[in-house]
C-alpha cells in the first residue's frame, strides 16, 4: 500500500511537471512567432529576413514594423525575444529584464545616416548641422532664414513618427539640449518614411528626414518609394555649408565619419535558448556572408566591414 502510494505520488508530481513544461513551451513558441522592428528600418530588415527563411529552413518568423518605442516596450513585456532598433537599452531596462532572468545580447549590425531629403524643384541642398537645430527648435520657420534670396516661403520639416528612432536620435543626439518644437512650430510628423519622401515629393518648401535605407535606389521599386523627385542634402559640421565640407550620407561618409548624423542599428535579443528562431536571426544578421552582405548591398555600412578604399576612374 506504501510502495503503491509512493508510485501515485510520484506520477503526479511528473504530470505536473510535464504539464508545467508544456505551458512553458506555448508561451516560448508565442514569444517567437514574431519580432518588432523600428519602421524605419522595414527595408533593409525585410530583405534579411527573407533570406533568412530561404537559406535557414527555420520555422517562420514574422516582423511587426512600429516605432521604436513600442518595439521596445514590447520586449520589456516579453511579448517578443528580439528586436531591431537605433539605440541600446538603457541601465534601469536591462536591470529589469534581468530581474525577470532574461539576459540581453546586444548585437551593433551596421551603420546608416539620417537622410536630409528635399523636393527636386528646391534649389538648395546644403545644410549645416546648426541650420537644422534651429529649423528643429522653431528658431527658423522661414527659407529666407537659412538662404536670404529664397522664394519657397516657410519651411516645413517632416518626420516619420513622433515616437520613432528618428525623431528620438535627433532629440537625443544632434539638438544638444534644445527642444524639438512640434506645438504649433514647423516641424510636424507623418506615419511612415514613405509618407515622409510623398510629402516631399509633393512640397517644395519641405525638409524630410529618414534613414539612409531609403534612398538605395537599387533595391526593388515595391520595397522603396524613393525616386528621382527627390533630392539629398548635403551636410555641414561648419558654420558655412559648402560643396568640399558638406556630405550625403553615403556609404564611404558614413564609414569614415564625414556625415554628421550616423546611428547605430542593433538587434537586442533575450532568446533564453541557443537553438531559438529569434536568437538565429539575430545570429544571422551579425554573420558576415549573407548578413552583413546584405546590408552593405542595401547601402548601410556593415558594422563588421573588412574594406578597402580604390581610387577608379569613371569614362
């Protein structure tokens, strides 16, 4: 009757171990059926993760494309194991997963620029970092301010969304304390970069900013809205902007820092398994052949980059 007893003890200490582990891995399996993304990024992410999928045969992935913000709140919540951003956590956010046992691999994938973009018909493509900081801070509204002899009226400045990487990099990074006037100023936001580069397109008064990802004219015309109705501004660290101190946020700028506004993109992952779909992608980016190729083919600057510099010559 002991032994008898024993047994039934120990069979449901196992089936409730077993059921334990299965609710445990349905809840896993949830957490990796997707990733977040800044949109931002939506090109050069889309074309990793398809030859991901080609090349792994892995179980699917599927990305949700947001801003930043909710990209990493999302993580915070554990609703998704990776995501793929334009900053680090910051101390108290780690310190936070961490106490809910999950470890933070942060992985830098490449480089790219924020893209200054003006309407075709604009005559002036040259900038300076401080002309942009007051245009930002409501200090110049007018294209008269920056170019005296302007006739395209007030300058409208337009971002992607106010919650986005590109909005928090220049707040962070590029303002130096000042505060980005949208109450009421001339800098407003749209939903996404595509909308950013129709608004110029349609607006030659107006200033769009976006990653660099979305100027590659190269890639297939249904992933990119960029056209030849646009055109990049040059930037200046200088107080005059001219031709030999002002840059486009190319891929040679980029990787000796001659461009201004250079961020970082990262994939942060808390995939607790080594053999985890989420934490293969993230692998995946950092390798150098496919990952790192494919984003030097979208026109970011690799962050494992081993280069050269050629002189050739154009006939």
């Amino acid at each position: 009757m002991k032994t008898k007893i024993l047994v039934t003890a120990l069979m449901a200490v196992l089936l409730a171990s077993c059921g334990g582990n299965t609710q445990q891995d349905t809840a896993y399996q949830e957490q990796c059926r997707y990733f977040a993304a800044d949109q931002s990024l939506q090109p050069v992410i889309d074309e990793e993760l398809d030859i991901f999928h080609m090349k792994s045969k892995r179980d699917s992935i599927l990305p949700i494309y947001t801003n930043e913000q909710e990209a990493i709140e999302k993580l915070m919540n554990q609703e998704v194991l990776l995501v793929f951003t334009t900053r680090t956590l910051t101390p108290n956010e780690e310190a936070n997963l961490k106490a809910q046992n999950y470890k933070v691999r942060t992985i830098a994938l490449a480089y790219d620029g924020l893209a200054l973009i003006v309407n075709k018909a604009n005559p002036d493509s040259m900038i300076t970092v401080d002309q942009f900081r007051r245009i930002m801070a409501g200090e110049a509204t007018r294209w008269t301010d920056l170019y005296p002899s302007s006739k395209l009226g007030n300058i409208k400045m337009v971002f992607d969304n106010p919650r986005s990487a590109t909005v928090r990099f220049c707040a962070d990074s590029i303002m130096q304390g000042k505060t980005i006037k949208t109450d009421g100023g001339n800098v407003q936001a749209a939903n996404t970069s595509a909308e950013v580069v129709s608004y110029v397109e349609s607006h030659e008064n107006a200033i769009g900013v976006v990653g660099s990802i979305w100027l590659d004219d190269q890639r297939d015309s249904t992933n990119l809205i960029y056209n030849r109705t646009v055109k990049v501004m040059r930037v200046s660290r200088a107080e005059e902007a001219t031709k030999a101190n002002s840059y486009t946020p190319d891929q040679y700028n980029i990787a000796y820092n001659y461009y201004p506004f250079i961020r970082t993109v990262y994939a942060l992952c808390i995939d607790p398994r080594s053999s985890g779909v989420p934490r293969a992608l993230a692998n995946f980016c950092w390798l150098p052949n496919p990952g790192q190729l494919i984003f030097f083919h979208a026109g970011l600057f690799p962050a494992r980059a081993d280069y050269s510099v050629r002189d050739v010559e154009i006939k």
